[in-house]
C-alpha cells in the first residue's frame, strides 16, 4: 500500500474519534466545575468587594457609646456604640444564662462551623409554605447574628446574607466558641435602648446580669425574636408565655431540670417600671438623632449624658396616661401626648405615644395638629397689651367676617358678658371678633414672640386655633405665662461628659448672652394670669383644678373633635396634653380638652406636684407706664353696650385674688414607710438638685 495504512487503520482512528457515555460525562462534569469555581471565585469576589473590615474586631473603630441619665443622676438608657454596654465575662454569669439564648436561638452552635445546614434548610422549606406578606423564618445561627451585629446592617436581601456567612465563618475561624458566645451577649440589642445584656438586666430588672434567675434570662432570651413586640414593658402577657417557651426549650436542651422550670414558672418576675420605662424613650430618641453633632467628631471616648428629664415624674405621666386612655378608649381616643418643661425650659417629662413598642412615632415633638381653643391666650394676650382689661365688656352673639360664621361649642350665646369670661368659658365668637379688631398679624406676631415656632395663618378663623403646632412648641409658648413673662428654650441636655470626667458640651440658653428676654410686661401677664386662673376655677378647665395649688390653663379643642388639648401651668412649671388619633378622623365619643385631656392632667399633675418644690405663679415685673390702647377708644369700638356692665368692672376689681398657695414638699416622711421605694429614692436625689 502506497500510504503504508493497514486495511484497520481507518476503523481505528474512528474508535479515537468518539468518547464513552461516562468518558463525555465526565469531561462536561469537569467543564461545568471549573465554570462554577470561577463564577464562584468571581461571585464571593463582588460580594466581597464592599465587605466591611473585621481584621479590626479587637480593636474596632467605632461611634462612642452613650449613656443617658436624668436630672438625678438615674440611668435611663445606653445608646450606640459597637458595645453599649459594660462588658460581662461569660464564666461570671450562672450557666443557665448564656445557655438560654443557645437553646431558644441556636441549639447546634457548639457543634456548626458558623452556619447550620440544617436550620437553613428547615428554614427554606417553612417559608416556602408560608402566604405572601408573612414573616419568614431566618435560621441565622448565633455566629451570623453576631456577624450582622457587628459588622452589617438589618436589610433582608443576598447580598448581605452571603456577606454574613462570609463573616461568620472567619468569626469561626478566629475565636472560640465561648468567644463568640461572649461577645453575642454584651452587643446584642434588647430592646428599650439596651444593648448587651448587663444594661438589658440593669434595665428591666434593675440587677447586674450576674444575679439573674432563670426566668429573668429565659425571658431576656426570648427578647431576640423581636426586642419590642415580646417586651414586659408593653405586654406582660406576651412577654410571660415567650419566656415560658425558652423555658421548655432550656429543659429540653437539658440546660436545666424540670424541677427548675417549675420553680422558675412559680416565682413571679418582677420588671422595674420606673427604670425600664418604655415611654421615656421616645425622649431619648428625640435627643439620640442629635447629640454627636453637640460635641467634637473626632472624639472616640464613650459619653455620658446628663438629661433634664425627671424619671419619677415622668412614671407619673405614664401611669396617668395609660389609666385614662384605656378608661376612654371606647371614646375612639388613640393616641396621646404629654410634655410637661420648667421655668427654664427643661423638659421633664415626655411622653410621645400610648405605647412606644406599638409605635415610635414621637407625637410630642413632631404630631403638628390644630391647636383649638388652646391657642385663645394668645389672642386675649395680645387684647391685653393694646389695652384691653379682663372687665372689658363683650357681647356673645352672632358674628361673620365675609362668609365666615363662628359658632360657640354649645350653640348658644351669652349676651353681654366680659372678657374674662369670654375666656373662662371658651367663647369662640368673642374670640373671633377680637383677634379681628386688634389684627390678626398682631395675634400671629405674639406667639411668635412667646415661642411658638410653627407657621400661623391668619385666616378669619385663627383664633379658634386652626394652625398647627406639636405639643413640645405649646409648651414653650406657655412657659412665660408661668415664670413672669420669660421667654425660654426648651432643652432635654444638661451636659455631654466622658466617662473621664472631660466636659463635652454645657447648655447655654440661647438668651443668656443678652441677658433673659422679657416678652411679656405688666399689666398684660398679671390680667392674663388672672383670666386663665379663672378658667380653672369656674371655667372649662376646671375638671382639672386642683385645690390648693396656683393653676391656670386653657382647654382646646378642634371642629369635628379630631384634636382635644389642656394646658396647664403653676409657678415655673408647664404641662401640655394631646389626645386625639393618628389618622386625624374624627373621635366618636365628642372628646373636648375639658374630658380626656383634663383627665391626664389633673390625674398627672396630681402626684408630680409633690414631687417638685411648687411655687405660685409669679406676678411679673412693675407695670409698664407705656400701655398702648385706652379704654376709651375701646368702648367705641365695642358700642354703646360697654357701658350697661360698668358696675361689673368696680365689683370684679374688688373681688377675691388668687387662692391660697400650699407649698408641697417633694419627699414624704421617710419614717411612715418601713422601706424606701425606687421613686423614693430618685425623689431624694431630685430634692438635693432643686
């Protein structure tokens, strides 16, 4: 053969040519390999790319932790921080305790390499059976969580799950067990701003974390699942059948005996209200957003903040509010909001919801919502530096500018009448007329001067209170009727230290330059007081008077009974209450500031006026020899009608002054007590800072 080919050469070639079934399998198998290996490398590569750096654990660069105390010294809360709370070592704490949030959140941890197989797989398959909008299961071992933690934010999606197992895995690599179970416990969040467990068992049980029981820790394991929704503060009930839950878990976990969980389940816990005090965190939510833009930047040194607020007052407006808001509640009433600020324009007390684990929406800094009635001070302020008096006759009847017609809260008129009693019975079309004749800019322009800092229309109806504000600028704005006509800003921060001792920030008033600006003279504040003195005495606020205290106040409330309002204020101290819904409809039981908001106030202002050093309400500097508007020129605007109560002027000017004052230590004897309480002990503290 001319090509040297056997007669098989052909043949052969074609065996070589073709591959075996198992022979193909393998080399796409090989193929497919190596293309996932390099996706994968590519993929952990773009995951990666913004990963955070945790070569730094051990020394982290981090925003300093803070802690939140009120004026007496009392621990209120631990802000921010990678590790807001003092750390604890895990041999320090009984057995039972780390061991509870590994039997309820993570019960292969000692055995996983970071991540749990199996949990991921029982958590895929329960939320593949689960509706559209339901709450999906994570299966995030304690490592991951740690990882999220430490390192990354709360968003749901890929990226920062891959991310966590990333992280969780070197976390694996790096530390022990015992480690990462230690440093879980002092960073993790349990809701009321606590974060790590020594400030969560400070917090709720007002005890070191190293004296805990076993139900105190199974009901702070249980806090994991979701810190607000299963908090003692909000719902002891809840938050008692989830701790039971732990409770079966750490039995089954064989971390403690039956015996145990029976006798656990038969001790009752016992939540400390006055420091665990839920509502007291929408202030410090209120001051949190802003505290590090008082200080240096660059400071890294944990701060120490000393608050204006009063913590047993402020468990006063608490309790005042929750009795009275379920008492009404079939009233429609579904929300409310307390603010009450001293002479000086510390807040000391702040309640911002009915309940801040339902919602953190804080409704005494920023609900702005109609003012009603309440905003009437100012108009009749602003008669009273023209010149007016409060026996300045009046007439109640049917009143119009243009189309506009004010209608009284009763339908019906008085007649001739006086301003004081215009005022004392919330007369809506004296009112009207009189913000009219003096001019309503005028109006706008005093409110502004006493504080107000929300925009004030001047439509025909302004004086009936259709413009907005939250409670925290009424109360500002009522502040000069309670400390002799002195303007002050109202503040929550005393000062900002570290935990060294080093001065950060000290609150200035922003007057205090100038010297304290006077925005109310005499005689208008001395007529003002007297008026709203009269509308607690025998007026519509006098559902909330009380006896033997120096009071005056002013009930608001808006058409339609979508926003009720009282406030009220004694010497050098203001208290403003809102009530109303969210959703601004209409509340069905007819709520008026005379009812619902009165209720908290008086039932408030009932206990915390034994607590602070009252004072009557001071009558305010020499009266100005500068008085605007005669009487005179008055009367001819106000028609031949002014002279038919002459006599009403002589008698009121020789009638009764303000009552009698009594003034009300903030302490009780110790000695009728055998044991002092928690809030005996803050008073205490609070009597030495008056």
């Amino acid at each position: 053969m001319a090509n040297g080919r056997g007669p098989d050469d052909g043949a052969g070639t074609g065996k070589r040519g073709h591959r075996s079934p198992v022979q193909t399998a393998f080399y796409w198998l090989t193929i497919a390999v190596i293309w996932v290996a390099i996706f994968g490398v590519a993929f952990i590569g773009f995951m990666a790319i913004d990963l955070p750096d945790i070569s730094k654990l051990d020394s982290p660069d981090r925003q300093p932790s803070i802690t939140y105390l009120d004026r007496s010294g009392a621990l209120i809360a631990v802000r921010g921080g990678s590790q807001a709370s003092a750390p604890v070592k895990i041999e320090d704490l009984p057995d039972y305790v780390p061991l509870a949030f590994v039997a309820i959140e993570d019960r292969r941890f000692f055995t996983h390499p970071g991540f749990d197989p199996v949990g991921i797989s029982r958590a895929l398959l329960s939320n593949l059976s689960k509706k559209k909008g339901a709450n999906l299961a994570g299966g995030s071992t304690i490592t991951q969580q740690l990882a999220r933690n430490l390192f990354l934010s709360a968003n749901q999606n890929v990226k920062r799950k891959v991310q966590e197992l990333m992280i969780a895995v070197w976390l694996e690599h790096k530390y022990t067990k015992k480690e990462i179970l230690e440093m879980y416990l002092n960073r993790v969040y349990f809701g009321a701003g606590a974060y790590g467990i020594e400030a969560a068992s400070q917090r709720y049980f007002n005890k070191d974390a190293k004296d805990l029981r076993v139900g105190e820790a199974a009901m702070l394991a249980g806090l994991m699942k979701a810190p607000n929704s299963y908090s003692p503060l909000s719902d002891q009930e809840r938050a008692g059948r989830r701790a039971m839950i732990v409770l079966n878990e750490m039995v089954q976990s064989k971390v403690i005996t039956t015996e145990q969980r029976d006798e656990a389940i038969a001790k009752p816990i016992s939540v400390s209200k006055t420091l665990a005090s839920a509502h007291a965190q929408y202030f410090i939510d209120w001051l949190d957003k802003d505290i590090r833009s008082l200080i240096d930047p660059k400071n890294t040194e944990d701060l120490i903040v000393e608050t204006t607020l009063d913590l047993p007052i402020q468990t006063d407006a608490e309790r005042a509010v929750q009795t009275i808001m379920a008492r009404d509640a079939r009233k429609g009433v579904q929300q409310a909001a307390v603010v009450s600020v001293d002479g000086e324009g510390r807040i000391r007390a702040m309640i911002g919801g009915v309940s801040y684990a339902d919602s953190q929406f804080n409704r005494a800094t920023d609900a702005h919502r109609q003012t009603g009635s309440s905003f009437k001070p100012f108009v009749y302020l602003t008669a009273m530096e023209k010149g007016y008096q409060p026996t300045t006759p009046v007439v109640d009847e049917p009143y119009s500018i243009g189309d506009y017609s004010p209608e009284n809260y009763t339908k019906r008129y008085m007649g001739l009448i006086d301003l004081q009693t215009a005022l004392a019975n919330s007369i809506n079309t004296v009112a009207v007329r009189l913000a009219n004749d003096i001019g309503r800019d005028n109006v706008a322009a005093t409110a502004h001067r006493l504080g107000l800092t929300a925009r004030i229309n001047t439509d025909p109806a302004m004086a009936l209170g259709t413009s907005e504000a939250t409670p925290l600028e009424m109360a500002q704005a009522y502040i000069p009727f309670s400390n002799g006509g002195i303007r002050a800003t109202v503040h929550g921060v005393i000062r900002i230290r570290t935990a060294t001792g080093k001065v950060m920030y000290q609150y200035r008033d922003p007057g205090e330059d100038g010297g304290r600006v006077r925005v109310i003279n005499n005689p208008a504040l001395s007529n003002m007081n007297q008026m709203l003195r009269g509308v607690m005495a025998h007026g519509s606020g006098a559902s909330a008077n009380i006896p033997g205290y120096d009071i005056g106040g002013k009930t608001g409330t808006t058409s339609d009974y979508r926003d009720a309002w009282f406030d009220g204020f004694t010497g050098g101290f203001v208290t403003i209450v809102w009530v109303g819904r969210d959703d601004n409809t209409v509340m069905k039981g007819k709520v008026t500031g005379a009812n619902t908001p009165a209720a908290i106030w008086k039932a408030y202002m009932t206990s915390a006026l034994k607590r602070i050093q009252v004072s009557a309400i001071p009558e305010g500097p020499p009266p100005s020899e500068l008085t605007p508007v005669a009487e005179d020129a008055l009367r001819d605007l106000l028609g031949t009608q002014a002279d038919a109560v002459a006599a009403s002027q002589s008698a009121a000017d020789t009638g009764q002054g303000p009552p009698p004052i009594v003034t009300m230590q903030p302490i009780p004897n110790p000695e009728e007590k055998k044991k002092d309480s928690v809030d005996d002990l803050f008073s205490e503290a609070q009597k030495k800072n008056q």
